[in-house]
C-alpha cells in the first residue's frame, strides 16, 4: 500500500509540473465561466489557463479594447467529439479559445493575434479565430 501510495504522489506531482500554468483568477473582462463547455458546463479539472487569458487581455487592448466573445472555450471530449475536433485539440485542456471580435475585420483580428500568441496556435476561419497558448508556432 505505501509502494501505491508514493506512486500516485509522484504521478500527481509530475502532472502538476506539467500542467500548462492555470488560471488563479479571473482577469478583468473574462472570467473562468466564459470558458465553460457547452455541452456538459464544466471547466477541466485545472482550471483555464492564466497565460491563455493574459493574451486574450493583450489582444483586447491592441484591439481598440473592442469586447472579444469567447464563443468556445474547453470541451468535455464528449463535446469535442461531437463537433469533430482534433483528437489532442487545445480545447480540451483548457488552453484555447475560439474568438469574435465585433467591429473589428477578421483579418485584423488574425493578425494581431498573430503577434500576440507567436508561441500558439492560431486560426483564421470565416465566423471566428481559433487562439491557444499550445507552446509553439502553429498556423492555418
């Protein structure tokens, strides 16, 4: 039993220092709940990231301050299945967020976001803009 017991401490220890950094609080125009899924109303089990939502700040504020409507944040696999997401999307480890931006052209949006998430993902479709804070360059 103490064998099992040291094994699951290490094992959680180890994905705690994994663990991309998660939200503690809250920042000033988005709050965790923004990011709940929509299909089950959960957020995953360490919360959203904290640097996901520093950036999502940044780009509001190089954006005009124009309000950013999180319009997917994480999915349950149950609900990433479902739209036919990525088998290891982003979006199911809270570290993503599918974005509009009202009054603000997609391209521009793209683009500064671009700059913003240089070490993320970031996608440009015709309703939204996929940002994520995955740890390295990736475009479509």
């Amino acid at each position: 039993m103490k064998k099992l017991s040291s094994f699951l401490a290490t094992f959680l220890l180890f994905g705690l220092l994994l663990s991309p950094v998660q939200a503690k609080a809250d920042t000033t125009h988005f709050k965790s709940s923004e990011f709940k899924c929509t299909h089950c109303g959960k957020l995953p089990p360490g919360g959203i990231s904290q640097d996901l939502m520093n950036k999502l700040e940044t780009l509001r504020t190089r954006l005009g301050n124009h309000p950013i409507i999180i319009t997917s944040g994480y999915r349950c696999p149950a609900h990433n299945a479902a739209v036919n997401g990525a088998s290891n999307s982003q979006h199911l480890y809270g570290t993503a967020a599918d974005i509009q931006v009202s009054g603000v052209p997609a391209s521009t949006v793209y683009s500064v976001a671009n700059e913003i998430f240089a070490n993320g993902g970031v996608g440009k479709y015709s309703n939204f803009t996929h940002v994520d804070v995955r740890g390295y360059h990736a475009r479509w």
